[in-house]
C-alpha cells in the first residue's frame, strides 16, 4: 500500500484545524450533554404536570374539609381551624404554590427547548430531507443565541411564512444560528436585528437576517464567503461560518444573496424550497 502523502502545513493552518478539532470537540460535547440532560427534563416536566393537578385536588380537599368545619364544626374546632391556618400561613400558600409550579414548568420548558435544540445542532446532519417548519426552528435558535444577543441586541422577529420548507432541521438550524450570530457580532455598540420569514412565490420561503450593524464594504461581499475569511480577532473566529451556509444552502436548491451598506447595517437574504403538498 503506498504511503499517504503528507504535505507540509504552515503554522496558520495548523492553527486553524486546531480550532476547527477544537469545535467539533465542542459540538459533540454538547450533543452528549444534551442527551444526558433530555431524559431527567423529561420525566421533571410530566411529574410537575401530575404534581400541579394533585395540588389543585389537595386544595380542593383542604377547602371542602375547612367549609364543613366552618359550617358545621363546633366554636372549638373552628378556633382551631382558624389558628393552624395563621400559623401555616395557609393562604399564601396556596397561592404560592401555583405561582412556583407555573415558574417550575416554564423553567423546564426552557431547558427542554435548550437541550433539544443542542441535540439538533450537534447531530450529525443526516441530509435526510423533512418538512421542517422555519418559524418554530428560527424561535428555538434565537433562544440559543439569547445568551451572546441579549446585552447587545434588541430581536424584532416577523415569521409570516406560512409554509414549510424541504431540508435537514440540523442543517438549517446551523444556518440561522450562524447568521443570528454574524449580526451579533456586527452590533458592537447595540442595535437591532430583525428576523424575517415570508412565503416567497408560489414554491419558496424566504429568510431574512437585518442588522444594524458595521455593514460590510462592497469589495468584500463576495470575499466573505470563502473559507477561512474572518475580520475577527485571532482566536474569535474561523471564518468557516459563511462557507458552511453557503454549501447547505447549494445543498438545499437554495439561494443566499446579502445587500450592505458600511454603518448602517446588513441584510442576508436565504431563500429555500418550499415542501410541497402536491
Ligand atoms: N452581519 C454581518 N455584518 C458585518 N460583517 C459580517 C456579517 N456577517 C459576516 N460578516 C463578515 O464576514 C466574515 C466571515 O463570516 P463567517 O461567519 O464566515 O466567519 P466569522 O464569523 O468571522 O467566524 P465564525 O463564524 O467562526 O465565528 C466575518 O468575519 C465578518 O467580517
Ligand atoms: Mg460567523
């Protein structure tokens, strides 16, 4: 068997594998920790369903037993109704209660949101092709990126698209996250970024990304789809995101198109195939 080649790397570009070892590292990571996370969110948000309705029955108990002592009890066991319900704070309570459960479950429905959409953006793409609902995956990863958009950018979103489009979830997800992302990253002094989605014709689906941000020269707007182009600092940024959407996007029958202008912000336009039901 003859020897495999190896050519000699420059250090740049050994340096940029490290980092791309190092994300996929990362993403797997995250896939594993997602669908460790998954199963126990699961079974917290069904028993915090049961537990908020045994709690509705125990209330109802507890105040169909006190409307009998009260009505029908005698002066004494109505002076001790009265006084255990001072001491346990009762009514509170029972107010309380549905208040931490109602917090509970929204916090478990966030964390299940989180983690299924890690499990999503970290499984390997299958290039399997579903309808994939645009507005719902486009919810889900703006709630991923809150974490970097939310000290710098204000989110407007207008998902109007009322049909779904043909892909992977995994791959489109990438797509729109990464995009969130560049426009955050564009906002360095805070601004907006409005997401758009539309029905676009009669058989496509059009995604917009706005920003507000630095905006990008005009020479550079073919340039920033190459591989490895980034103007971010060394170590911040590999510069594969615009390359990796532009390949799923071809992969997709689909179109990009980006318009600028320096200081006044960018818009990416993506537009998809539309899933037919013909
Ligand atoms: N919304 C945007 N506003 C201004 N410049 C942008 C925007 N999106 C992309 N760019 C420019 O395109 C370059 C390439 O983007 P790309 O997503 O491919 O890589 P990156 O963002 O630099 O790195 P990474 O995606 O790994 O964080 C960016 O470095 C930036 O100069
Ligand atoms: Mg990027």
């Amino acid at each position: 068997m003859p020897a495999r080649q190896s050519r000699i790397r420059s250090p740049e570009e050994i340096d940029r594998l490290l980092e791309v070892e190092r994300l996929a590292s990362i993403g797997q990571l995250a896939a594993g920790v997602a669908h460790e996370i998954n199963n126990p969110v699961g079974y917290l948000q069904s028993n915090l369903k049961s537990l908020s309705e045994y709690i509705a029955g125990l209330v109802e108990l507890v105040d169909g037993c006190a409307r009998l002592i009260e009505t029908q009890g005698s002066a004494e066991q109505r002076a001790a109704l009265r006084d255990l319900r001072e001491r346990l704070d009762a009514e509170f309570i029972i107010e309380d209660i549905q208040s931490l459960l109602e917090e509970s479950r929204s916090g478990v429905a966030i964390i299940r949101d989180i983690t299924l959409t890690l499990r999503d953006f970290a499984r390997a793409p299958e290039g399997r092709t579903e309808a994939v609902e645009l507005n719902g995956l486009i919810k889900r990863a703006l709630r991923i990126a809150e974490n970097d958009t939310k000290y710098v950018a204000e989110i407007e979103t207008d998902l109007s698209a009322a049909r779904p489009v043909i892909g992977d979830t995994s791959m489109l997800s990438q797509v729109v996250l990464n995009l969130v992302m560049n426009a955050c990253h564009a906002l360095d002094s805070g601004g907006e970024i409005r997401v758009r989605t539309a029905d676009a014709g009669e058989d496509r689906v059009a995604i917009e990304v706005e920003d507000t941000g630095c905006g990008i020269p005009e020479d550079r707007l073919e340039a920033i789809f190459e591989p490895f182009y980034t103007t971010k600092p060394e170590g911040k940024g590999t510069g594969l995101g615009l390359s990796m959407i532009r390949e799923i996007v071809d992969r997709h029958h689909g179109t990009i198109s980006v318009t600028s202008s320096v200081g006044l912000g960018t818009c990416f336009r993506v537009e998809l195939p539309a899933f037919g039901d013909d």
